[in-house]
C-alpha cells in the first residue's frame, strides 16, 4: 500500500498536468502523483491543433470568453476573475514558453510544436518532484474516513486529496455516480455535417463567410464555412455543432440547414442588387462571374441551380429565375445525413452535473478534499482554444484551493 503522497491527480492530461505544477510550485512540502491509465501522457496535448497546440485564445475580457462556452458560460465567469488568458500567456512565459497570436485570435507556441508545450510540463514535473505514474490505470475509488483509496491494477493509493482530471472517461464517471455525483450523459461536440448535394459535390476546399440556421430550432451561427468532400465544416459549422449538441443528438443526426452564402445580406436586397446587375451587365452571361464575395465556382453552381442555364444573358433572365438565384443565395436549403467528428479534436459535452461543484475551488460540494479539472465536469467549448483555457484555469484553482 502506498501512502508517499500527499495528493494524487488521476489523468495527464492538460488539466492533470497544469494543477500538479502549481501546487507543488505553491507549497514545495506536498508529495503529488499523477496518474495516467495509458503509456503516453498529455496525447491530446499533442494532437491539438493539428500539432502545434491551441494553448489559448486572445479574448482577455472574463465577461466575453465565456460566450464561448455552450456548456459553462455562467459557472465560468469567477474562475476567469481568478486565472484568465493573459494569465496564461505569463504563465507559459514565466516557464520558457513564449506565444504568439495568430489572425483569427488562436494563440500557439513560437515554436509551432506541441512539444514545446509536453516538454514545459515534463521538465516542470521533474525539477518538482511530481511522479508521473503511467500506467496506472483506476479499478477502484474508496472514501476511508479523512483519505482517498485509489487502487489501480497494480498499486493502492492512500491520500488526503484527490483531483480528478480524466477528461471523457466513462469508466471513471460510473465510478464517480457511485459516490452520489450526477453524470449528464455525454453527446458528441464539435463535428462536421454530412450532406451529399449537387450544388456542392464539385467544389470540396472552397470557402465562404455566411450564416446557418438550423430548421425548427433556434440555432443560428455565422463565419466561415469549408465544403468537404462529405459536407460541410469550418468554424460556422463547428460552431453550430457545440451549441446544438444535445439537439442535434436528439434529432439523430438528421435535420435540415438553411445556409445564407452571402451572411448577413437580406433576400429583399440581394434581389434589389439581381435586378440593377440585369441593367448593368445585360449582354453578359450571369455564370460567368460571380458579383458578390463569393468564388466563381460556387456562384455558378447556385446559378445553374437555380434553373439558370450557363450561357444564359443577364438580360434574359426571368422574374423566376431572379427569385430562385436570390433564394440559392439567402436561403439555401440542405439536408444533413450524420456527421463526422472534427480531426482528432473530440469534444463531448457532458461529464459532472456543475451544480454539485464549487466553482470558487473546483471541489465537490458533496464529498471534501475531492476537486475536479478539465473537461471531467459538463463545460465545454468552440473550437479556438477555449477548451485548453478551461483545462488552465480549473487546474490552477484547484492548486491555489488546495
């Protein structure tokens, strides 16, 4: 039986990783262990942004990072007070790291490499004294009087605090639901849509800025949409995917969008501009070239659909044809058949019920000296970097708490 620690983090990963160093870094007397169920640790710190790792976003304002949370935004708020992204960004400076911001706000390493970021944590671990455990996979939780019994496969833990940090883990929530902590059951988040439709069979890698509703729900999102070889991605969608995730779950996957190519452009507008653009370029053929921000490949796909023939004059078009154009370009109708989790990113949206936590110090409002961190607890975000950031600050609470 091994009672050489003080606190032991079951998970290392970013949260694990972040909590771990900052205790220990806060009160150098306490004897923490991380343990880890696989061979790796801080895999998804290494996938994440395509290997480069998201570490954070460039949104420094409490009170406007938190819109990017489907599931947390109101429980995140004090934490963010406490520990927020430019606290991040001097945290990683302070330990070798230096950031850099990139156009659409997402902040990564210099250095480009999500090893930079694995070797931070590591050499942190190392020159403190945290004993990262692999391996160690959890059979068993027990609650002993004061202290926590944590048996492995091979080793029983005895300690005074535990920090749960294990991320999606259905295994370790069935054990947690045994102690009394309700479990909101996990759905998949930030996926792509499947859509087979002519209109945009041919044009996977093209891009537009637009707005996506979903039909019968109040979802509605707007920025870039990438179309796929499958369908349809890129931050409008992904986003769409995080707020809708229980929906859409609910819907099996199987629902209607409404795309605007043109954002934030009205249908009585667009039709005003059809008809000056009929006046003005009469002799021209309207597939031809696209008149709005849009490529020419996709405006003469939505041309051709709406019943306008590729040689077609703008001078001869008719009142229907001009109404059909404005509606492939405002309304677009498209049926979603399934979906495709985005990259290696998974992201669920579930985990413990953030009513039975204490958000001033990440503990269990029902059992004392057990904290939670990371994406363990029923917060979630868009893709950016959200996500990470949650990891940071969870795992910094709970080391300034303990």
């Amino acid at each position: 039986m091994n009672q050489n620690f003080d606190i032991i983090i079951v998970g290392g990963g970013a949260a694990g990783f972040f909590a771990a160093i900052n205790i220990v870094e806060k009160n150098p007397k306490l004897k923490v262990a991380i343990l880890e169920r696989g061979k790796e640790v801080l895999s998804k710190v290494r996938i994440s942004g395509g290997g480069r790792c998201n570490v954070t976003h460039a949104c420094f304002e409490p009170n406007e990072l938190v819109k990017f949370y489907p599931r947390g935004e109101k429980e995140l708020r004090g934490p963010f007070h406490q520990f927020c992204s430019g606290d991040t960004i001097e945290w990683f400076d302070n330990h070798g790291v230096e950031l850099k911001i990139e156009a659409d706000g997402r902040m990564f390493p210099v250095s480009n490499s999500s090893q930079t970021i694995i070797d931070c944590f590591i050499q942190a671990t190392q020159k403190l004294g945290i004993s990262v455990l692999t391996g160690q996979s959890v059979q068993s939780i027990f609650k002993k009087e004061a202290f926590w019994k944590i048996e492995t496969q091979s080793e029983t833990y005895i300690v005074e605090k535990l920090i749960m940090a294990t991320g999606s883990n259905p295994k370790i929530w069935e054990m947690l639901h045994t102690f009394g902590h309700a479990i909101i059951s996990p759905v998949p988040s930030l996926f792509t849509f499947n859509i087979k439709d002519a209109r945009i069979k041919e044009l996977p890698g093209v891009t537009a800025q637009v707005s996506v509703k979903v039909k019968d729900t109040k979802l509605e999102t707007s920025g870039p949409l990438l179309i796929t070889h499958w369908g349809m991605s890129g931050p409008a969608i992904l986003k769409l995917s995080a707020w809708g995730a229980r929906i859409l779950h609910d819907k099996n996957y199987q629902f209607t969008i409404f795309v605007n190519w043109l954002n934030d452009l009205d249908a009585e507008n667009v039709e005003k501009t059809l008809k000056e653009l009929k006046l003005e370029h009469a002799k021209k053929a309207v597939s031809k070239k696209s008149p709005f921000d849009l490529t020419n490949r996709l405006w003469e796909s939505l041309v051709l659909a709406s019943g306008i023939e590729s040689e077609t004059k703008w001078a001869d078009l008719s009142k229907i044809q001009l109404q059909n154009l404005t509606h492939q370009l405002t309304n677009g109708t498209f049926q979603v058949n399934g979906k495709s989790t985005f990259k290696e990113e998974f992201v669920t949206a579930g985990g413990i019920d953030l009513k039975e936590i204490n958000f001033k110090t990440m503990e269990s409002k029902l059992h004392e000296n057990l904290y939670f961190a990371g994406e363990i607890v029923n917060i979630d975000a868009v893709t950016g970097g959200y996500n990470f950031q949650n990891a940071w600050t969870s795992g910094f609470i709970v080391a300034n708490s303990i």
